[in-house]
C-alpha cells in the first residue's frame, strides 16, 4: 500500500468548529500533521518561528510566489498569508496527512495545483446553528457576527466543489468522521497501483 501521506483540506464558515475539531484529529492521530503558513506579519510574543508560522519578510514571500512556492496565498489587512509548497510535500513524503485549515477560495487554489488533494467541507447544521454558536463565543459585536454569517452564505454556494460534507455536531464524532475518510481515501485502488506488481513478487522474486 503506498505509505505517502495524504493532503487534507478543510474549510467552514467561521463557527463551524474547524480548529477544535483539526486539535482533536492530530491528538489522537500520530500519522495527522497540521500545515505551517507563512505570513509577513510580525511574530507574537509567544509565537516560534517555524511552529506557529514561518515569518517571512514581504520581499522573501513575493519571491516564493513568483518561484511557484506557494499552494495558496491570500493578503489581509496588507499582510500576507499562504502555505508554503515544500513544507506540505515533505511531510507527506513522510507518510504524514498533512491538515491545511484554510478558507474556501485557498482551498480551491490548492486543488487546481494538487488535484489529489482531498477537501472536506465542515459545518454545524444550519445558519441558525452557527449563528448561536458565534453568538456564545461571546467575544464579537453583532455587526461582526452578522458579517461572519453572511460570508458563510457565501461558501456555503461553493460546497459542491468540495470531495465530502462533515457536519459537526459533536468535535469526537466529526474528528472520527474525517480521519475515516482519510483511510477510505488512501484505500482507494488508483493510489495503490503498485500491488499489481507486489502481488505476482514473491520471496525469491518475480512469481
């Protein structure tokens, strides 16, 4: 079976529980890596370059993306973000699923660039359901909370791009869900052609 990692791209409104339900897979999945991004914001105090991010400076990340180092970039607030190429492709050579928790049109950039990515779409329920959610995080003002579930509108129209739905009702449950179709994914017959040529070998040889 071929012990290369899988690309794992998981996106949701914001809400949705993505970077609760991702801590819960690599917990209790060795063989689960969360991606690094690169940013050009400056590091937090507590922050490792490295661990948290790769700090880069904005000439360094405007010369990873024109060198085609980047699976997806996006800039906020005048500052760029995006998952550097090399990183991800190392660790799935390892034979870590490497975690890109990333929104929808990153996620989309990335597929177009690694079609065997696998990208699964997480959400609660309904608009209600997330809206209370947002409502009980307690730590935004309404017109925020009103801005988060009008964009999440919006990436709901662009579910069908994805490969699978997970509904997070309860963290344990949709972890368990996601790290299942992990193992569906890797099970599947065209990423393992070479058992037709491991099949026929025996000890001595070719059969």
């Amino acid at each position: 079976m071929d012990k290369k990692g899988l690309l794992i791209v998981i996106s949701g409104p914001s809400g949705a529980g993505k970077g609760t339900v991702v801590k819960e897979i690599i917990k209790n999945n060795d063989d689960f890596s969360l991606s690094v991004s690169a940013t050009t914001r400056k590091p937090r105090n507590y922050e490792i370059d490295g661990e948290h991010y790769f700090f880069k400076s904005r000439m360094e990340f405007e010369d990873l993306i024109k060198e085609g180092k980047m699976l997806e970039y996006a800039c906020f607030c005048s500052e760029y973000y995006g998952t550097p190429v090399d990183y991800v492709l190392n660790k799935l050579e390892e034979g870590k699923n490497v975690i890109l928790e990333i929104e929808v049109q990153g996620a989309l950039q990335v597929k177009e660039k690694y079609p065997d990515a696998v990208l699964i779409f997480l959400t609660p329920d309904n608009i209600y359901e997330l809206k209370d959610r947002l409502i009980k995080r307690g730590s935004e003002t309404e017109e925020k909370i009103n801005m988060r579930t009008e964009r999440a509108k919006e990436e709901i129209l662009l579910v069908d791009k994805y490969d699978y739905i997970v509904i997070n009702r309860v963290v344990k449950t949709a972890a368990c869900d996601i790290v299942k179709i992990v193992q569906s994914e890797k099970n599947k017959a065209f990423r393992n052609l070479s058992i037709k040529e491991t099949f026929l070998r025996n000890k001595g040889g070719e059969f």
